[in-house]
C-alpha cells in the first residue's frame, strides 16, 4: 500500500511539472489579466533605445477577466472588457506578475481608461 501511495505521488508530481509551462491565470472578481505591448526599439532620430531607457507603455491586450464586480446584493456586475481586448490602463494601476518567461499585468478594471478599436 505504501508503493501505491508513492505511485501516486511521484505521478502528481509530473502532470504538476507537465501543466507549470501552461499555467493559465483566472482572475478574481473585477480584476483583469492583460500582457502589455511592447516598447518602441528606436527614437524617432534612428536611435536604439535601452531597456533601462523605456517608458513602459500603458497599451495591452486582455488575456482573461474575472467574473466581474460583486454588488452588495449578491449579484455580479459583468465586466466591460473581455480577452482579446486592445486596452490603454493606468501607468501604477497594473501589478507586474513573472509567469515563467513571461510578464504578465494584472489590474482592477477600475484602472482601465479605454479599449481600443479598430
């Protein structure tokens, strides 16, 4: 029994191993998960630019929503962003989260300003 019990462990241990390179982030309540664009390489003179030396933009696109906004009677406003979404946010609102080799930003939709068409 104790070789059962092993089994299943050392099982556990690799569909964990197996699913960690494809870990999806499911926000909570109102919050938004969204990646951020990338930064301009090259000034408008032809310069190339630093990493130290970027403004971080605050464009993205939504990669997952939570539910949406609990109310006080128990019932769930939906939110007005959904994934895909082109969003410009908050330059302090986003908390940076390291997901293997990726950043991802993670924010209430309070510190969404627009979605971005076309």
């Amino acid at each position: 029994m104790a070789a059962t019990a092993t089994k299943k462990t050392s099982s556990a241990k690799t569909s964990s191993a197996k699913t960690s390179s494809a870990v999806k982030l499911q926000p909570l309540g109102d919050r938004v998960v969204a990646r951020r664009d990338e930064s301009d390489q090259l000034t408008a003179g032809g310069l190339v630019l630093p990493d130290s030396a970027k403004d971080k933009p605050t464009r993205g696109v939504v990669v997952s929503v939570g539910e949406g906004k609990l109310n006080k009677n128990g019932t769930r406003t939906a939110l007005q962003v959904k994934a895909g979404d082109r969003i410009l946010f908050t330059t302090y609102g986003p908390d940076e989260i390291k997901m293997g080799d990726e950043t991802l930003l993670l924010m209430r939709e309070d510190d969404i300003l627009a979605i971005v068409e076309g």
